[in-house]
C-alpha cells in the first residue's frame, strides 16, 4: 500500500506526463497524469477514452503523420521511441514535447503503448534564439575576416560544428528522461524487472551514441588531411572496411558485395578524407539495417561506373535498410539531421563525409525508397579519376 502511494505521489509530481494509451489512430488514452493540465491546460478526463478529445487531435497537423510512422517503427522492432513534436494547448498556441515510449506486450500481443512526455518548449525557443545569435555573429565574423580566411570553409566549420552540439544533446535528453521514468519504476508496489532492464538498455545505449559521436568527431579531424595522392579505388574501400565494421556485418548476416570494376580506376584525391568519408557512409548503411524489419533482405553493395554526360566517376553504395522519406532526402547531409525527425543514424556522419569530400570536389547525394533501400552516390569529376591501366 505504502509503495503504491510513493508511486501515486511520483507520477502526479514529475515535472511532465505519464501515461498509457491504445496503438490507434486517436492514440486512446487508457491512463494520463494531471501533468497534462499542468503542460497542456487539458483534464485528465477529458482526454481518457477520448471523453472530449482524443491526443491525436491535438497534434500539430505537420507532425501526426511522422510521430505515427516512428511509434509504428519501433514497436515493429519492439524497442522504445523517442520523438520530439508540436501539441495544441487548450488556449490555442502549440508547444514543443519530447516523448519517449515503449509497447506494453501481453502473451505476445500487443496490448497499449507506455511513456513519458515533457514541455521542451522553453528549450527550443532558447536553441532556436541561440542558433540566430550564433549565426549573426558568424556572419560578422566573415565579414572582418573575409581577406584572412577562406569564407566557404569557415561557414561549413561553423555548420559542423553547431551540428556536433545538436547531435550530442539527443542521447543526453534521453538518457535524463529514462532516468526519471526509471525512478517511477522503481517505486510501483509490484516492481517488472524487464522495464528496468530496458530503460538501464535506453540508458546504455544512449551513452553509447555518446561515445560513438565524440569517436566520430576525433577520428575525422585526426584523418583531414590536404595531401593528394593516386590511389586505386578498391584499396581505398578495403581499407575503409575496417575490422569492427566487418564484424557487424557478419553479426548481423548482411551480405556485402563489391564490384570487381572498382580496381580498374584510380583516383588523384586526399586519400584519408575520402577513406573516412567513406567508413561513415557504410556505418549508416549498418545502423540502418540494424533498424529495419528483420524480415527484409540484408544488403550492402558497391558499384562504380561511368556518367557519359559529364564523364564523372560515380561510386555507388546501397543497402536494403529502413531507407529515408523524400523529404529528408535533400536535408539528410545538413548537421541537424537526426534520428528524431527521421529514424536512422546518418545525421552527423554524413554531414561530415559531404564535408571531407568537399576540397576534393567530389559530391554525395541520395536516392531513396523508405522501407527498401537508401543509395549513396559519390560523383568524382573527370579531372580526379583515371583508369587503372594509364588511359
């Protein structure tokens, strides 16, 4: 008795909302704290069993149909969600919520979906102001150094750099937001070992991503170099194949396949840059089949060829992965791009494979069908690429 009340008194006191709802279309709500009235001006009542309204009314009518494909997506592969979107308040205006979720299983069925939602408005305005200062001052900065520096190159550091920043700060806001659900599980009466094991698994996870980020980002700028050598196009793909990434592939049984083409052209290019540019192309190629349906086939591919328009090498690689919307497709190599408005780890790897590609002229772009397949095209222009044989 005395546990419950603790529980009681947690939920209604956490600084957001808990709650249980159904996987429909109105996201039903079964259970909601008074958090909601506190964040969104609603009564709990009015909101249960869609009373007066159901959640899904309150959306942001840009945001419900992307907030709905992720849940979808992630009790798929029955782990949880985290999402950042837009809600109505009773008076009107809409405010920013982070929500994390998970699917709640009963003899194997699905039964209701459990989570946690807090206000981040307050931080996204104060990002959303930070990012103006940030770039005014960048471009009065430009403009006193414009005879001392290059201004491309400064602005896509700047771009990075802010990019670095913003993909740290998912894993940390989850990791604090499982913390305090992990606290409220740890208070019920009747205490379900495998949530806590699943929230200590979000929490090591995230701080894993954590690493992994600040990894990427040593590792990139130990490699920059300015240093232009020929180098034949399948050395430079062995040697980016690095040992930890062939044993995720054999891990999760995806076959890889490499066209022999790739040794009959050599390139003129800073060799390192476009090896690591190369290393965060196939590791987003990994991630994405990591979350895609189990049931779809694995594949990674490498191909090369000719574009007899502009006589440009193009290298092709392509997975079998969750793929990207069209939407994103175009935004997919800015800083900003990251799991919570799309799920897939590319984000901050591909921006910085577009960066390092950059001083040798190569360009990277995208196709897509999401749910199939994701190609990366890297187009080498005619004045960097040879073939192998001296023609």
């Amino acid at each position: 008795m005395e546990n419950k009340l603790n529980l009681d008194i947690l939920l209604e006191n956490i600084d957001g909302i808990a709650y249980r709802c159904l996987n429909d279309k109105q996201w039903t709500m079964l259970f909601i704290t008074s958090g909601v009235e506190r964040i969104l001006g609603y009564k709990p009542e009015e909101l249960i069993n869609n009373n007066e309204l159901s959640f899904a009314d309150i959306y942001h009518p840009d945001d419900a149909l992307r907030v709905w494909n992720e849940v979808q997506l992630a009790i798929e592969n029955h782990t949880f969600f985290t999402i950042e979107y837009r809600v109505k308040h009773k008076k009107g205006h809409y405010i920013y919520v982070w929500e994390q979720g998970i699917g709640i299983y009963e003899n194997g069925n699905l039964i209701a979906i459990e989570g946690y939602i807090c206000d981040i408005t307050i931080k996204k305005l104060t990002e959303m102001e930070l990012m103006e200062i940030v770039e005014k001052q960048a471009k009065e900065l430009l403009k006193k150094k414009e005879g001392e520096i290059e201004r491309a190159n400064f602005q896509r550091i700047l771009e990075l750099t802010k990019g670095m920043a913003h993909e740290l700060k998912n894993p940390l806001t989850l990791t604090l937001n499982s913390y305090q659900i992990l606290r409220a599980e740890i208070f019920r009466k009747e205490r379900r070992p495998e949530r806590i094991d699943m929230l200590l698994s979000v929490m090591k996870d995230a701080n894993t991503r954590i690493n992994d980020i600040v990894e990427t980002i040593d590792l990139t700028f130990r490699s920059v170099s300015n240093i232009k050598e020929i180098f034949n196009v399948s050395k430079l793909i062995e040697k980016s194949l690095t040992i930890d990434y062939m044993q995720e592939i054999k891990e999760q049984n995806i076959h890889l396949s490499i066209s022999e083409e790739t040794s009959n052209y050599n390139l003129f290019i800073t060799g390192q840059n476009f090896i690591q540019a190369l290393k965060n192309i196939i590791k987003n190629s990994i991630n994405a089949l990591q979350e895609s349906s189990k049931n779809n086939k694995r594949e990674i591919s490498i191909n090369i060829e000719i574009d007899n328009n502009n006589q440009s090498l193009l290298l092709k690689i392509k997975d079998t992965g969750i793929g990207i919307s069209q939407e994103y497709v175009k935004s997919v190599t800015l800083p900003f791009y990251s799991a919570t408005s799309q799920k897939t780890s590319g984000g901050l790897g591909l921006a910085i494979a577009k960066f390092l590609l950059h001083n040798d002229k190569i360009d990277i772009s995208f196709k897509s069908d999401i749910g199939n397949w994701t190609e990366v095209t890297l187009s080498i222009p005619k004045e960097r690429w040879r073939h192998s044989d001296g023609d």
